[in-house]
C-alpha cells in the first residue's frame, strides 16, 4: 500500500528537520497509547506516525523515500529488513523509540545526547535617548525565553527504568521550559547607531546546560530640537530681524547646557555657526561639535514706532535701486 509520510505528520514535502520532529512530537503526545487506553484507532495512529518518522527524520532514509517514493526500502540493501520497526502488540512508546535509535545505529542514549538541543543566541533591542547616548547610562530589562530542559536535555525523551524512552516528566516531552531573563546593561557614551552590544551567556539555555549569548541592538530616540550626524549635532535657534541686521549675542540650547555665539550683521536665514565641543560625546573620548542654524524671526505685530521706523528703512532701501 502506498504511505505518504509527509501527508501522515501533516508536513509539506519542503518541511525541514525542525518542523518534521515538531510534528512528530505533537502527533506521537496526541495518539500515545499510555493517554489513549484501550484506543486501537489511536494505537495504529501512533503506529503509523512513528513509522513515517523513522523514515523522514532520517537524513539518508528521507532522500531515499523522496526518489523512490513508497518502495524506497526496498532500494536499500538488505531489503525491508534492513528498515522495518516491530509495531505489534504490547510494544510500548519507550520501546518503539528504542528501535527507531537503534535503526538509525548506536545506543539509544548516546544518540539522545547528540541530538540534544543547542545553546541558541538571542537578540533585542532597546530605545535610548541622545542625552543617554551623551552621558552614557545603565539599562535593567527582562524578557522571556524558553530554555533547553535540563532533564531530558530537550529533547522531550528520557530513558525510564523500564530501559525505554517516554515523556520527559520535567517539560512533560515538551523539550523546553520557560525561562526569564533580568539583565542589567551598560551603555557606552558615544555609541553608534545600529551598533550591537554583546552580553555574554544571556541568551536561550541549551541541554548541555550552556547558555548562547544576548545581543542587544540600540535604537536611539530623536531629541526634540537636535539632529544627529555622526558625533556632531545640528539644532535650529531663532535669531530676531533686527539682530540678524544689526548683529548681536543669541543664546544655543546645548544637550548640556546653554551657549552663546555672536552672529555678525547682515546674518542670514540658514546660516550655520559652530559651537566647538559642544556635540555628541565620542565613543573614544571628546567630543563633536554643535552647529547653530539660523531662523530669522519677523514679529507678527509691529507697534506704530516700529512700522514708522521700518517705513523710513524701505524709503532708505528704495532710494538706493
């Protein structure tokens, strides 16, 4: 009869390695016999499930099968012998997986451990502001994982005393339990955008007990009024007409204070004047600078004085073309 493997653990035929043993996993917690007494529809179900993944969560049996489709077994030397699993009756879930281990060669323990799940790297980001980024800061977040279980190595099998294999008791064959993270990170004055900070052994815990590493990416907040460029800043300050004309001190808003710069008469719109150490922080000490560009500012009401002091200047101005 004709078995389609992919079809039995419900998987497409491009699933890879992880998604097939999660369907496996699901299916085999779903039809075990141990939860389903009594259930023969159940029992060839786990049956059928256990058989297709013998033959797809192996790497050479799989291609084989892909090729040859239901007679795949019979391409292999030795014939069906050589891939057959002893369903019959009274073979419990611990013994089944025994076989599948020992078809696939070597001590069924030993082949848990290989397939032990591997430390894995994590990876967040966090928002901070210009003046954090300026002055250097200290972060504390949390934040959730699941970890390798340390019983069953997460695998989600552990060898019974009977000598067979069931569902770990710890992560009930779940192969992970929760995990929460309080890390506490320091963030150095001058870092860049985009930049990653590295927090060692912080990351999802493997079944050898190692632990991969937390990456953290910054994401620096836009400060009202400063636009970044590299270590330099550049901020927008209002200058009257009548100091951009005649020229005169004007105050600059600094991340840490305040300036003073003297604009020159005849300033421009959009001129830009240099505050020299007054920037961002730099990553290996100093500092950059802070640009000042200017926005002339025309008051929208004028007292009678003014307009007739003005009007005397356009006269001026006239005469002169």
């Amino acid at each position: 009869m004709s078995r389609d493997y992919y079809k039995t653990l419900g998987v497409g035929r491009r699933a890879d390695e992880k998604e097939i043993k999660t369907a496996y996993r699901k299916l085999a917690r779903k039809y075990h016999p141990d939860l389903n007494p009594g259930n023969k529809e159940a029992e060839t179900k786990f049956k059928e499930i256990s058989e297709a993944y013998a033959v797809l969560g192996d790497a050479d049996h799989r291609k084989k099968y892909d090729q040859f489709g239901s007679q795949w077994d019979q391409m292999t030397p030795g014939g069906p012998a050589g891939t057959q699993f002893d369903f019959g009756q009274g073979a419990g879930f611990g013994d089944i997986f025994e076989q599948i281990f020992q078809n696939f060669g070597g001590d069924p323990m030993d082949q848990m451990q290989k397939k032990s799940a591997p430390p894995r790297d994590v990876e967040q980001t966090i928002d901070v502001t210009l003046r954090e980024i300026d002055a250097g800061s200290k972060r504390t977040f949390s934040f959730q994982v699941e970890d390798a279980c340390l019983k069953c190595r997460g695998i989600g099998q552990v060898q019974l005393t009977s000598g067979g294999f069931g569902p770990c008791p710890t992560c009930r064959g779940k192969g992970g339990v929760p995990g929460k993270h309080k890390v506490e990170v320091k963030i150095p004055a001058g870092l860049q955008e985009g930049k990653k900070l590295r927090v060692p052994g912080r990351g999802v815990r493997g079944g050898n007990g190692k632990a991969g590493d937390l990456y953290i990416s910054v994401r620096i907040l836009p400060e009202d009024g400063f636009i970044r460029s590299g270590d330099d800043l550049e901020t927008a300050v209002e200058v009257p007409y009548t100091t951009a004309a005649l020229g005169g001190k004007i105050s600059v808003p600094t991340l840490r204070s305040t300036g003073t710069i003297a604009v020159p008469e005849g300033t421009q719109p959009g001129q830009k004047f240099r505050l020299k150490g007054q920037g961002l922080t730099k990553l290996k000490g100093g500092r950059g600078d802070l640009y000042a560009r200017v926005q002339v500012t025309v008051p929208r009401k004028l007292s009678s004085k003014e307009k007739k002091l003005l009007k005397e200047i356009r006269k001026l101005e006239e005469a002169k073309e």
